[in-house]
C-alpha cells in the first residue's frame, strides 16, 4: 500500500515539514488546516471567513487524494476563543450537514495570532 504525500504549497508545510494530507489506502489524513489563502498567504479578520477558506483549502486537499468532503468520517475543530464557535456553524452545517462525521471542538491557542479557527479531518474513500 502506498503512501501518497499532499501539498497545497502553504510555505508552512516546508517551514515545519509536514504534509498537508497524507493518503494511505483509501484513508486520508487532512492536517489542521487555518484560513489562509494559501495562494497569497494572505488570511481575513473574521472567523466566517476564515472557516470558509479552511473548508476550500481542505475540500482541495482531498480533491488531491482522490476523496471529497462527503467522504469526511472525523473533523476535529480548533477554536482560541470557544465563545466564536456558532459564528462557524452555518458554514460548517452547508459542508457536513448531510455528511454528519463524527466531531469535537477543542479551544486552544494556534500558531499565529491571526488565526481564529484550524481543522482537521479524517476521510474514508467510498467506491464511487
């Protein structure tokens, strides 16, 4: 079984040496994901934006392996301030509202200040 390394050309990824997904089989690994643009490296001040753009950049990142959101089995959100967490759920309710993955959210600081919401997921390919 290979394994198969995905990047989204964050610099971060370089920086600190990690994938941003990792396929194994038909599992795939999605890093804590932040609302950078990666393009730009450029991130918004809101957290509606931000989970908006952590949700592109993760639907891109399973696209690359092959997999899509609906195939998301776990999702682990990470929040600095837990009082801004219903600020995310309409934008988390569009992507997994009839996926319904197993979930949790944890409040801890991140890595760069600007930084208002991170996720994570873990996602099973489904024959197609």
């Amino acid at each position: 079984m290979k394994r198969m390394l995905i990047s989204s050309g964050s610099s971060f990824e370089s920086e600190i040496g990690y994938s941003r997904a990792v396929v194994q089989g038909d599992w795939v690994f999605v890093s804590g994901t932040t609302g950078f643009d990666y393009a730009t490296m450029a991130i918004a001040q809101d957290i509606e934006t931000q989970t908006a753009q952590c949700l592109q950049n993760i639907a891109a990142a399973l696209q690359s392996a092959g997999s899509s959101m609906s195939d998301v089995v776990r999702v682990t959100y990470v929040l600095p301030d837990a009082s801004e967490f219903p600020k995310c759920w309409p934008a988390l309710r569009q992507c997994f509202g009839t996926v319904r993955p197993a979930a949790m959210m944890i409040s801890a600081g991140l890595a760069d200040p600007r930084m208002k919401i991170e996720i994570e997921v873990t996602a099973l390919k489904q024959a197609r």
